[in-house]
C-alpha cells in the first residue's frame, strides 16, 4: 500500500491532461484501479515515475 500511495502522490503532484490506471496483481488475478477524478502530466512525471517503478517492477505505458 505504501508504494501505491507514493506513486499515486507523485502522479497527482503535477496535474495535466494524461489520465492513468494501475493494474495491480494478485493470487486471483489482477486489479485495475481507475483514478477518474485524477490527471498528470506524464512528460513532467516520466523521470521520477522511471526511477520510482523501476525499483520495483515495470510499467506500461500506452
């Protein structure tokens, strides 16, 4: 939960026209958690975005 409470929190630190989904996995399967009320520039988060996922795992980008 911490993780996706940073990243969410760096996503919404610079608002913009991106919109963006986390697909979470789990032992079921995995979760998509939409953010609809929720916008960020992507080019000014792509950096730190970069550096913070690729800690931990990897990211798509569409």
């Amino acid at each position: 939960m911490r993780r996706m409470r940073e990243l969410l929190n760096l996503l919404r630190s610079i608002p913009g026209r991106d919109r963006f989904t986390f697909f979470v996995p789990n032992p079921q399967g995995t979760v998509q958690l939409d953010f609809p009320n929720f916008t960020t520039s992507y080019a000014a988060v792509q950096e730190p975005l970069d550096q913070m996922v690729g800690e931990w795992g990897s990211m798509e980008v569409q």
